[in-house]
C-alpha cells in the first residue's frame, strides 16, 4: 500500500507536471497512505495542546470535539477540524460520513481564496484517501478539487506545502509517476522549511526516502527515514511513529531491521491497530523475516 498515509492531473495549472523541482540538501521518505493534515502543530494556547496531544495518539474524534464549538461560525476552526476527521479517515479507513459533513461546514464559511483553497485541499485529500484504501474510486474528484486548491493558493501560502505534499500523493500513488511526486515533494519540503511546519517535513522526508529506496539509493533512503523517525519521536507524534520505524527497517542492514519492525509492532498494538494499512506491511516484514 502506498503510505499515505495521499498527479498526475489534467488541471492546466498543475504544479506537479509543470513546475521546475526545488533543490534540496538532503532527500527523503514515503511509505504507506498516511498525510499530515492541514495546521500540524498549531500554536501554543491550551486549546492547540489540547488538540494535538490527542490527534498524536489517534484520538481524531475527541481532538474534533474540542473544536466544535468554535467551528460554528469560525472557518479557521471549521476547516481544522475537518483535516482531522479526513487524517482520521486516512489512518483509520472509517469515519467517512462524519469528514464530509465537517468539509461541507468548511466549504459553507469559507470566505477567502486561502479558507477555499484550503478546504478544496482536505476535499481532495479525502477523494484520494478513499481511492487509495480501496473504498471507492474518487481519483477524478481528487484530481479536480486538489486543481481548484492550487488555482486558490497563492505560491507563498501557508497551506501551499500541504497541496504540494498531497499533489506528490496523487503523482505517486495513483498516476504512478516518481519523477512528478519527487518534484513535488521537493517543493513541499521546501515549504515546510519555509513556514517552518515540522511535522509535514516528516512526512515529506519518508516520502522522499520511499522514492530513493524504490531506485535503490539505501543510503539515501536510510538518511531520509531516519529524520522523519526522529522528527515524530521529537513531536511526539505518537501515532505516526510506527510507519516512520517500519518504513526505516526497509532500509537497514539485516541486523537492525528485526529490532525495528518489532518496535513498530508494539507500537501499532498498543495504538489499536492504527494505521490500518500498517497491518500488512508488519505481517508481511514478519513472514520475509522467519
């Protein structure tokens, strides 16, 4: 499965088929379908906190709950709590229902081109993560509402590295074209360092690193996986942690690797069996390894 863990596209102003690829230092990772959403670590007051330690420990539901009452007549808040439930969705493959009334709230007060923008971008995250879990074929709407996105979002936006980042997705997973998602997973990590969004640049790392290793750069890959891993452990990103250490025990030598995908196994216990899509890899990684 393609880590999400979400172009090709047919928009006329697709960034991902046409734009140069930005320079990067180092490269790095993906995986499965797993995507941060939009607003990562948000700010400081105790109602962020409150929010991200449960979305960290796959508590999507609880993390929505606290922002309802603000999200009534206050996009920003309605569109962050709609990215959750859609990350619920991705990691979990429920909750569908539930993420397309908060996107519909969302879109209804949505009132700048960078509030519609940004819920076109959860819209076509949540079309992408039902077409790459399997529950349904909405790679056509992905496609349209992540063009719209990006017709929205100027350049220097906030949410531009999370389109970039989920374009890269759609290039990767559905259109099966790595120079396209590499491109735009570049510009997206160039983003995430500009806007200084941490956690994307752990998503953005593994993403890069599962394109080096699927060309047989190990080095390269093993970098990659590597500072996405250590990223989540210094976030406390707990539910991301098991994917970042599977997705690193592809990549180490023999040794090492049956340390780390039991680390990993432990971890997706204890989380409930969430990330969903983890399940095969592990059981897979444990036939492979006996």
């Amino acid at each position: 499965m393609a880590d999400t863990a979400m172009s090709g596209s047919a928009d006329p102003v697709d960034p991902v088929s046409s734009a140069e690829p930005v320079p990067l230092a180092v490269p790095g990772p993906a995986s499965a379908p797993e995507e941060a959403a939009h607003g990562t670590v948000e700010g400081d007051s105790p109602l962020d906190r409150a929010v991200w330690r449960l979305r960290s420990r796959g508590c999507w539901d609880d993390a929505a709950a606290l922002l309802e009452p603000h999200s009534v007549h206050h996009a920003p808040s309605a569109l962050r709590r709609a990215a959750l439930l859609v990350e619920r969705c991705m990691f979990t493959a429920t909750g569908w229902a539930a993420a397309e009334d908060a996107l519909r709230s969302a879109e209804a007060l949505a009132s700048s081109d960078d509030e519609r923008g940004g819920a076109a971008c959860e819209r076509g995250h949540l079309a992408y993560a039902a077409t790459v879990l399997g529950v349904r074929d909405r790679a056509d709407e992905a496609r349209s509402a992540l063009g719209r996105a990006a017709a929205l979002l100027a350049p220097a936006a906030p949410g531009r590295p999370q389109l970039d980042f989920r374009r890269g997705l759609m290039a990767e997973h559905i259109a099966d074209s790595p120079d396209a998602a590499r491109a735009a997973y570049r510009r997206a990590h160039a983003g995430a360092t500009a806007h200084g969004d941490t956690l994307l640049l752990s998503f953005t790392w593994r993403h890069l690193a599962g394109l080096a290793l699927r060309e047989g750069e190990v080095a390269e890959a093993r970098h990659g996986f590597a500072e996405s891993l250590r990223i989540r452990e210094e976030l406390g990103f707990l539910i991301g942690t098991a994917p970042a250490l599977a997705a690193l025990a592809d990549a180490v030598p023999d040794t090492d690797a049956p340390r780390l995908r039991a680390e990993a196994a432990r971890l997706f216990r204890l989380m409930g069996g969430v990330p969903t899509w983890l399940a095969d890899h592990l059981s897979t990684a444990a036939v492979t390894a006996t």
